[in-house]
C-alpha cells in the first residue's frame, strides 16, 4: 500500500502532477509493454476529474481535444509511446444504469488491452469493474481553485508508477 496527498493552488498546479504521473506511466510501458493499468478518478462534481484525466491525456502526448464522456460514457484515445499504440479509455460512468448496458456496449474487453482505463464515477459501476491499479481522489480546498488531490495504489504495477512520480 502506497498513499500520499498533493496539495494544489491552482489548475496549473494539477496539470503539473498530472503531467507527472504521465511520465511515469510512460516509464512502466518502457519496461512492459503490454501492461493494463485502470486508473479510477475520485471526487464531487466539479472536483476536476476530467481536468486531471485531460492533462494526463494530453500528457501521453495526445494532441486533440479531450473532451467529458458524460453522454458516451467512454471516449478512446489511440496513444503512441514508445512506438507502440496503446489503447486509452476515458470512462465517466455518472449516467449507467445497469450493468447490462455495460455489457452490451462490450466495455469489459476495454480492461484487457494493453494501455489504460482512466474511470470517472467507478462507483457506479461497482460490481461490474475490475479493482484500480491508481485511484486519484480530488478534493475541494478552502479557495475555489485549491484542491487536495490523494494519490493511493492497490498492486504492484501501480506502487510503482506511484513510486517513480516521487523521485
Ligand atoms: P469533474 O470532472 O470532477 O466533475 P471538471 O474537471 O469537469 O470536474 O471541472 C473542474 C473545474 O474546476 C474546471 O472548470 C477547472 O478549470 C476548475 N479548476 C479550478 N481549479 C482547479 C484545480 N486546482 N484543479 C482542477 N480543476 C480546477
Ligand atoms: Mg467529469
């Protein structure tokens, strides 16, 4: 188990961690490069989950526009790193109903690809979900554009890329 918090004062501030986050991902596919890594973003409305997974996105060198899969509930990205293409999925899974619609849009096959599943409101989806690699919890700070943002790992691929983004 690995958990640590950052503390940020403006958006600038998170785009800066998750550009960190990003080359340390980018590290772990170096060495495998047929890893799966599911990521799961944690906070309120408004918290900056979709910020954070925009800058992370970005930051594996996509160069579009990442915009909320609130009414698609998933969004892929190609990503080249190092060469490769790997797959990456932005979920927000605020408006699933049933896991039945989860199964019938053929998600579950999402979470074997070599790349990654980034999952705004997992919790919708408990159950049905694989456990996260990395949760990233967004919380609001006193001003209106402080947030506490607590990093937590639950495997070993996932302590890792946390433990590189620290050194
Ligand atoms: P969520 O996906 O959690 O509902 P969004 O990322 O869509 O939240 O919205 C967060 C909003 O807060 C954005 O408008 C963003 O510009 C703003 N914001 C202000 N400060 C920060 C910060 N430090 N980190 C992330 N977002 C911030
Ligand atoms: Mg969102």
């Amino acid at each position: 188990q690995i958990s640590f918090t950052q503390h940020c004062r403006q958006e600038a501030d998170t785009a800066a961690l998750a550009q960190k986050l990003a080359s340390s991902l980018s590290h772990l596919f170096q060495a495998n490069q047929s890893a799966h890594l599911n990521i799961f973003l944690k906070g309120d409305l408004g918290a900056g989950k979709t910020t954070f997974a925009r800058h992370l996105i970005q930051g594996l060198g996509y160069e579009g526009r990442v915009k909320s899969p609130t009414y698609t509930l998933c969004e892929p990205y190609p990503l080249i790193i190092h060469s490769k293409t790997l797959a990456m999925n932005h979920f927000d899974l605020y408006r699933m109903r049933d896991p039945l619609e989860w199964q019938e849009a053929g998600f579950a096959e999402y979470f074997d690809e070599p790349g990654f599943c980034l999952v705004e409101w997992s919790e919708k989806a408990e159950g049905t979900l694989p456990t996260f690699d990395i949760e990233i919890h967004l919380r609001a700070g006193a001003d209106e554009n402080e947030r506490n943002i607590i990093f937590q790992a639950s495997s070993s691929q996932g302590m890792t890329v946390l433990d590189k983004m620290n050194t």
